[in-house]
C-alpha cells in the first residue's frame, strides 16, 4: 500500500458522514405530504410553476400563455379576493429526459415548484418514489368537487392516474393516425381519400408507391434511436391493431401471437421488398431525417401524432416547414390487421400520450396551488392558450368541440381519433419494456425473423419483470 | 537551399495542407446553415437570410446566456488558474510525501465527478450550502472539477523551469509570492496559457452542472440555452441551431486568439540553463 | 491497488539528458525558500476546494454504487444496501464487456495513436512554418477542439450524412452510410479530429521550453531530424508525453461526444464506456449502477497507467 495512510482515513470519515448525510436527505424528499389545509387563508402567496417550456424556445406558446395570461388573470382574481398572490415562472427548455433528471432532483431534495409539468408517462415512477402523493392527499376534498372532471374523458384522465388515483390533472392529449403524401398517391394511382382498412392495404399501397423513382414508400419507427417514437408510432399503434396491450389484467405481454405479427409486419416492411428504409432506422437521427424526407415529398406515408403536423411541417414555425401542407398531405386512421380485428374488437386504432401538472406534495400552499391548477386547466384558459398559437388538443371535450374547428387534422384527431386510442401504462418498468419492443423491432429490420426477435423479446422481458409480475405468453 | 531542404519545406506545407482541410472541411457546415431560411445538413449554397440572427437577437435569453457562458468559464478559468498555480509551484519545489499518489487519486476522482453518476451527491450538496440558482455555486463545482489536472499538468511545467532566478530573486529579498509572481509565472506562461484555454473549453459546453444547479434561465449559459431550439419532440430547429452554435463559437475563438496573441505559446527566448 | 503509480517519479526535466547533477537540484529545489509551511499555505486552497467541490461528492458516488439506487421508483424511495452486487452485474453483462473492448480499442486508436502523434507532429512542424501559415492551422485545430460537442455532432452529421453529407459529395461516394457501414472508424476518426488540439498544444509549449541552446548544439554537430528528435527532445519533454497520455487516456475513457452522432449504435457498435454509463445512470437512471461502472472504469485506468509508467522507465534504463 502506497497510498498515504492520512487520505485514506479521511476518506472513510467522509464516506460515513455520507451515509449519515444521505440518510437524512430522504427523510426530506419523503412523501410526507403536509396538511392539505395549511395556509388556507394565508393572503400573501408564492407559488412556483414549472414547465418544460420557455420564452422564444421549445413550447414558447405555452410559456406566453402562463406569463402573459396566466399569471396576470389569476393575480388580479386573488386579488378581488384580497389574497396578495406572487407567481414566479420556472421555464425550462431542454430534452425531456433532462426535464424529468432535474425536477426528480427538486422532489428528491424536498424542492421545487408547487405546480409542475411531466408526462403522463412518468406518473408511476414519481409516486413509487414518493415524489408526489394523490391530489386528495394533498389537497383534500376540493379536488372531487372540481367540475372539470366530468369534462375530461375517463381515458384521458388515466394518463395521470397511478393506482387507481388521481396525481395529477392532464393537459393535453394527442393521437397518432396515418400521414400520406396526396401527390405521390396519385402518381401511383391511389385514391385521395385513402383509407386503409387492414395492414394488407397499407402495403398494397406501398408497392405502388415503390414503383415511383427516389421515393420511400412508407416509415413505420423501428429501432432503438428513435426511442419512444418506435412504441409509441409503430410498435404499440400495431399491436392494437392485433386486440392485444402491452399491458392488461395486471400481466406483461411477452411473445404472444399479437406481438409476433406485429414483428412480422415488420419484417415485411423492412425485408426484401424494402418497403421502407431499414438504414434509416439504425441511424442517431433517423427520426429527424424521416421528416425531412416526408416534408420534401420523398416519403410516401408516415405514423405520427398530431406533432407532425402542429411543429414539424407546419409552414407556420416547423422546422421541416411544407409550404403546401394544407394541400398535398392526407391522413387516415390506422387500420386493424384486419377488420375488427382491434382492440376491443375495433376496426381502427390508436395510441395516446398525455402530459399533466401536479402539485408538490411539499407546497407550502396546497389550497392555493390547486386554485391555481384548476384556473389553468379551466375551459377560458385553454381558450386563451389555444387563441395564442398554441393549438393542442386539450384534455376537455368542450373545449376542443369549439377552439379546434379551424384546423382540420386537430379536429379530425378529437374526434375521430380519441374515442378509439389507447394510452400506455404509467407503470415505473415501463420504459424498460418499451426500449425491449424496440430492441426486437431493430432485429426484424435489420434481418432476423419475426419468431426469434419475440423469443428474445420475451426472455429480455422475463429478465426485467423478474418475479414481482407476470407475462403472458 | 539543398534539394533536401527544399524537399523539407514541400513536405511540411503539403502536411499543414491536408491537416488544414481534414480539420476545417467539417466546419464548412457552420458558415452556410445560419444564412439559410432551411438549412438541412446538406452544405450548399443558401437561400440567404439573416432572419436567423434577428429571431435569435430577439430571444429573451440567447444573448444573455452568451454573457452567462463568459462570466461562468472566466470565473471558473480564474480561480482554477490562480488555485492551481499555487498549488503546482508549492507541489513542485516542496517534498510532501505521497504527493504524486494523491496527485494522480485525485485526477482519477475528478473524472467521477465530470461523469453523470455524481450528479445526485453535487446538486444535494449545492442544496445544502445554498448554492442552488447561484452562478459561484456553478464556478466552484467546475472548478473542484478542473483543479486536478490543472496542477497535473502546471506541475510538470514547474518542475522544468530553472531554479536558479529564483534563487537570485531570494538573495535581493523577494518574497515566495513575488517569486511566484515576478519569476516563475512569466517562465511558465506557455503552460498557464495551455491551462487557461483547457479550463475555459470545458467550461463552455458543459451543459449538465449549470442544468441542474441553476433555476432562473436568465442565469443559464449558452450550452444550456442551446437546447431551448428544439421542439416538444426533440427535434432541432436547424436554423436557430445552426446560427446560435455560429454565435456560440465565436467568443471561445476570440478568446483563444486573445490568449494565443497576448500570453501565447511562443518561444520566451533567452533563458539559457 | 498497491502499485498506485506515481506519474512524476519520472523526472520531467529529463534527468538523461545531462546525468545525475541536475536530478538532485530538482529534488531538493526549495530555491525560492518556501519552507513547509508557506508551501501548505500555497496548496491549502486549492485543497479546501477540491476537497468539498470533488471528493464529497466522488466519495458519496461511490457509496451509492454499493446501492441499488435509482433516480425514480420505489428503489429511489427505499434503496437498499447490494453490496458488490452492481459489480458482479456489470462484469457479467456482455454489453458491459462489449462496451469495455470498444472502448479499449478507442482509446488506443484515437488518443494514443491519433491524437499525440498527430499532435506532436503539427506542434513540431508548426514550428517551422510562416507565422502567419502557422496561425491559421494552429486556429483551425483549436476550432476543433473549442467549439462545445452540441454543435460538433451537427457538423459531423452534415459531413457524414448518407443522402446529403459533404464527404459523399467529395468522394462521390453517394449514398455511403459511414455511420452505419463503418461505425467505430467513423467515431475514432472523429475522435482525431476532436481532441487533437490539446496534444498540440501541449507539446508545443513543451517544445518552447526546451532550451534554444540545445537545439543550436544539435544542428552544430549535424543532426538529423530523428536525432534531434530523440536526443534532445524526447529527453526534454518525456514527463509531458506521459502527462498528455496519461490525461487523454483517462479524458477518452470517458468521452460521451460519439454518443450525439451514433446514440451507440448500430446494434451497439460504438457503445463506449461513456455512452454505456450514460445510457445505464440517466437514460435507465439506474445511478447505483452508473457508480459502480465509473469505480470500474478508474481501476481500468490505473492499471493502463502503470502499464505507461513502466515501458515509460524501461525505455529509459
């Protein structure tokens, strides 16, 4: 040993101080939860609000809406009220996994903003950690008597719900449908008013487009780079078509029939017809380039969200901008493998996604914060977003009926699309089953057979589940 | 001139030919995409427009964090820099035992705390000593972080310079700090101004301290602002991208020259052992 | 970890140039008479610092790799004591191993072989060129090396794109996926072209400070290039090429850049250990496990500069 002896006995004071010093910090960053009625009628207010959006950068139409309307409006109501109300605003604008790293630290530490964005998706890994507790617990009984609930489709809502409670209430929601190129379709002689009605006539369609020089026919996500747009747009939309989910009756899917012929379809995208681009999908930015190709007329159909639309080619602010958007592209659902096939025995499927806003179990004004929560997600506030450029599709049905006529894809997502999408569950091991699918989809693309990509699939899966769940097979 | 020398010259500048075009063919990107009303990653002639300059201009924060990115690398620059050279002179002439282990212990360390696993231990340690949303608590974590291989390396430079002016300097009386300072500083400037822009490139793209450490964007530095251009979808906007990371790069090459043309690593003639 | 190596035991000025008598000045070279104590004072600061800002936080990390903590989910709520569990999990997951042959061959392609030698030719060789000619290359390199990793893989993408990439359009090679047909030579390349800067700079005020005389002496007596390259050089700047190697081995360990232009792949190909504990402490957020990599890969390290140390010493006797 050359180590000086004097470092090493200092290290190992330091290493039990540590231990000392971590042990406290949870105690911190624990569910504790205050009393929902702390405050209640304190009248000087600070409250936080924390969004992975910022001024002049990603989302800046969401964060205009809360500097320019939110905070003013609800400023001036508490104010009639005689409650003196400070609201600062944390904008952020990075990667969502960063977003999700920094406030799980706040939470963590016992910090951060009283009113917070995530994603639907993060619901169960936050509350398992104890970093945000039911809205009933926080708040108390104000919570059930909101009238907004009833406007809220069930679905929706269990984007925010995690054990059968409340967490958090959603903000907005989306829907993933078929995207096409109206000019290419009648170079190859299809319909303009396509609409595939199984997975057959989705590659029937293809091999016309395959017909025409330079273009891809079809972009069906595969791999693993393009992360959760794989599930989300390819893997997931697909194996609702087959009737199955990824998750149901508290089991994991492993390699069932559904999840077999969903690889199958894959391998017929990617194999030897080459309907699609099998590059593209093992590339860093593959996802990038797909809409760059989509945008440019060289790719033939797509599956996306209503993001596409809204931020990638809108000739308005996209960063793939398609000045005659409104014009040459299309969209259709997505089509059952076969007619009635679908889940619940659909015809036409869908999935969802949804983000929301919690409160932190730690404020110091619970009352107060979820005044504020329910301002926000309140018909007049949605109005005045939506009016600020940022159309979205909202959470609340009555809501969308109005503020989205104008645009014809939002409203044909509200209303056709919605009441046939599916959502993914807010599960803490979700992420990693889902970076499985995508794992076994790269193999189908880059070769392997549909059987042994859903063997590996399933064994990779037995090794995350492990013995606190069950697969089905 | 000999053929072979002559043969010399054609074979150094045909080198500094093809290192030259190795090394700036990829930056070609970065002169054409901020002019472009689309750039993709094609470089091509663009479509010319400064549109990109002014949305940038008019963003609330991308100037600002240009400032931020300055005042954070400079500070952390500073301190490492003076820290260090004291630390590296004292380290150099004075026998501690088990210098050199604790040295190298502590370079190894260093490159824990610049990975990602530190993170949660750094930001419960900010929180504690209320250094969350402060840019010195920012300077400091960076500046643990460089302290390591900055002596590292001055120490080599140190042990290489001559004793004997300081020893001259001793006999008229200097003290140990105006040694330092008067003596040994302007000897060993290649190696300071080598630790000077080391210090400041590692700062300036460091995104994931200030990230977590810091609340207001207005505190934020570029290499955090950078990411506000792209979408909910994690896409980037190449126009912002493109003339933002332009505008990024400017002030570190500005400094580099500054540095090179002021301290630089030229030749200090003269000193004869 | 009984053979910690001590990088300055061999003696930077370069004890073989001029035998034994300069070796004892350097050991005994109080000359600015700073006794102990004041020598304490010097280091103190950059101690305190370093002890709060770096080894608080380095050492905790290391405890949280004995743990199966993670940044959500219950084992955030209630992590628990594993032991070396993280570690026998680590040495048995063939990614980990992949990932550890990746990178070993990394760093041996692009820092040792890449970065120094290209480094110390350019710094050798821009010594003789116009100023002016010297400058700009100088700069180009720095640009390099200066501009933040965000933007470099923009640059890279654009130069390596297999529809639309600048090298395609040179090469006529339309169509090539570098990225994908040749990943690891593309990452290593781009490695080169990254970090060769601080080579450069590094034995370029390690040449300024070897004594014009010495050279003078060399050209007198007709030297060659190798000889003066090896007899008066190598002698003068071998504590420099052990710290340049020593810290880009250890930098190039840790390289996370490649990670924004091939996210790993494909199929893992570029996986290297910086990518590997990225994906494993943040993207997984498993940081019990991401700890536990780091304290592996340090070991890694110590053992790759004891190894530098001794063919260091062993070319010396």
């Amino acid at each position: 040993m050359r180590i000086n002896t004097g470092f090493g006995g200092t290290a190992g004071l330091i290493a039990a101080a540590l231990v000392l010093a971590a042990c406290g910090s949870d105690d911190d960053g624990g569910s504790a939860g205050g009393d929902p009625s702390q405050n209640a009628e304190a009248t000087e207010v600070t409250l936080t609000i924390t969004d992975n959006a910022i001024a002049g950068g990603k989302n800046s139409e969401g964060a205009a809406w809360i500097t320019d309307y939110v905070i003013p409006e609800f400023t001036a109501m508490q104010e009639a009220k005689g409650v003196d109300v400070t609201i600062e605003f944390e904008e952020n604008g990075v990667d969502d996994e960063d977003y999700k790293t920094k406030i799980a630290l706040d939470l963590q530490s016992g910090g951060g903003g009283d009113i917070i964005s995530i994603d639907g998706i993060w619901t169960g890994e936050f509350a398992e950690a104890g970093y945000i507790a039911p809205l009933s617990d926080v708040v108390g009984d104000a919570v059930d008597d909101w009238d907004g609930w009833e406007q809220i489709p069930e679905a929706v809502q269990q984007a925010m719900t995690f054990d059968d409670e409340a967490y958090g209430i959603p903000v907005g929601t989306d829907g993933r449908v078929i995207y096409f190129n109206k000019e290419l379709f009648a170079q190859a002689g299809l319909p303009q008013d396509w609409q595939p009605t199984s997975w057959d006539e989705i590659l029937e369609a293809a091999r016309a487009l395959k017909q025409i020089e330079g273009v891809t026919p079809l972009q069906i996500n595969a791999g693993v780079p393009m992360g959760e747009a794989t599930t989300m747009q390819g893997f997931l939309p697909l194996l609702a078509g087959t009737g199955e989910q990824i998750w149901a009756d508290d089991t994991w899917t492993g390699a069932t029939e559904g999840v077999t012929q969903v690889l199958d379809f894959y391998s017929q995208v990617y194999g030897e017809e080459q309907l699609g681009d099998p590059l593209l999908q093992q590339e860093a930015q593959g996802r990038d380039t797909s809409f760059q190709l989509f945008a440019s007329g060289q790719l033939g159909m797509l599956i996306e969200g209503d993001y596409l639309w809204r931020s990638v080619i809108n000739p308005d602010g996209g960063i793939a901008p398609m000045a005659n958007r409104d014009e040459v592209v299309g969209w259709a659902k997505i089509p059952a493998r076969e007619p009635g096939a679908g889940l619940n025995g659909q015809d036409f499927v869908s999935m969802s996604g949804g983000t929301g806003r919690v409160i932190n179990p730690n404020t110091e004004f619970p009352q107060q914060a979820w005044e504020l929560l329910t301002f926000m997600n309140s018909p007049e506030a949605f109005e005045a977003l939506i009016a600020g450029g940022g159309a979205r599709i909202t959470p609340r049905d009555d809501v969308n009926a109005e503020a989205l006529a104008g645009d014809p894809l939002m409203s044909f997502i509200a209303e056709e699309v919605l009441p046939i999408t599916a959502y993914r569950p807010a599960l803490a091991i979700y992420p990693q089953v889902s970076v499985a699918l995508q794992e076994a989809t790269a193999a189908v693309a880059s070769g392997t057979s549909a059987e042994d990509a859903a063997a590996a699939y399933q064994s990779e899966l037995e090794g995350i589940v492990g013995d606190d769940g069950s697969i089905a097979d | 001139m000999t053929v072979r020398q002559s043969l010399g010259v054609i074979g150094r500048y045909v080198f500094a030919g093809f290192v030259f075009v190795f090394f700036a063919l990829p930056l070609l990107w970065l002169l054409t995409a901020p002019f472009d009303a689309a750039p993709s990653v094609q470089v091509s002639l663009p479509d010319f427009t400064l549109q990109n300059f002014r949305t940038l201009w008019d963003n609330p924060y991308a100037m600002r964090s240009l400032g931020n990115s300055v005042l954070i690398a400079a500070g952390t620059m500073a301190i490492t820099l003076v820290l260090a050279a004291l630390a590296s002179y004292a380290l150099s002439r004075v026998r501690i035992p088990g210098r050199d282990t604790l040295l190298y212990l502590l370079l190894l360390l260093s490159s824990i705390v610049t990975g990602t696993a530190a993170m949660v231990p750094t930001f419960l340690l900010m929180t504690e000593l209320g250094l969350i949303d402060r840019q010195l608590g920012v300077v400091l974590v960076l500046t643990g972080g460089l302290l390591p291989t900055a002596i590292f390396i001055l120490k080599d430079f140190m042990d290489s310079t001559p004793r004997s002016y300081e020893e001259s300097a001793r006999v008229f009386g200097a003290s140990s700090l105006q040694i330092l300072r008067h003596v040994v500083v302007p000897i060993a400037r290649p190696g300071l101004a080598t630790i000077a822009v080391w210090a400041v490139v590692q700062v300036w793209g460091n995104f994931l301290v200030p990230f977590i450490l810091l609340r207001s964007p207005d505190r934020q530095p570029a290499a955090v602002v950078m990411f506000t251009f792209y979408t909910e979808g994690g896409q980037p906007n190449l126009a912002l991208i493109s003339t933002f990371s332009l505008l990024f790069s400017i002030p570190v090459v500005v400094m580099y020259l500054f540095v090179n043309r002021r301290y630089g690593f030229r030749f200090h003639g003269g000193i004869k052992r | 970890m009984t053979t910690v190596p001590s990088p300055t035991d061999v003696d930077p000025a370069g004890a073989a140039a001029d035998g034994g008598a300069r070796r004892a000045r350097v050991d005994d070279g109080d000359a600015a008479g700073l006794g102990r104590w004041r020598a304490t004072g010097f280091v103190a600061p950059a101690m305190l610092v370093i002890a709060v800002f770096l080894v608080f936080p380095a050492v905790w990390t290391l405890y949280l790799g004995l743990t199966n903590w993670r940044l959500t989910g219950l084992a955030a709520a209630e992590p628990e004591f594993v032991g070396t569990e993280n570690y026998t999990d680590a040495l048995s997951d063939p990614a980990f191993r992949n990932s550890l042959v990746l990178t070993l061959a990394f760093v041996f392609f692009s820092a040792i072989i890449g970065q120094s030698v290209l480094g110390f030719a350019l710094a050798w060789t821009a010594r003789r060129l116009r100023p002016a000619v010297r400058s700009v290359l100088e700069t180009v390199v720095l640009l390099a090396w200066i501009i933040p990793a965000s933007v470099v893989a923009f640059l890279w993408l654009a130069l390596l794109d297999r529809r639309e990439g600048t090298l395609n359009a040179l090469l006529g090679s339309d169509g090539t996926a570098w990225l994908l047909e040749y990943p690891m030579q593309s990452i290593i390349v781009f490695n080169i072209w990254n970090g060769t800067a601080f080579s450069m700079l590094l034995f370029s005020s390690a040449l300024a400070s070897v004594p014009p005389s010495q050279f003078e002496t060399a050209r007198m007596a007709g030297a060659g290039t190798f000889a003066t390259l090896r007899d008066v050089v190598l002698p003068n700047i071998r504590g420099h090429i052990l710290t340049n190697t020593l810290l880009i081995t250890l930098w190039t360990f840790n390289v996370f850049a490649p990670y924004l232009i091939t996210a790993g792949g494909p199929q893992g190909r570029t996986e290297i250990l910086g990518i590997y504990i990225y994906r494993v402490a943040l993207r997984d957020g498993a940081l019990g496990q991401g700890a536990a990599l780091s304290l592996i890969m340090i070991i890694i390290n110590l053992i790759v500069a004891s190894v530098y140390l001794r063919l260091l010493r062993e070319r010396r006797s």
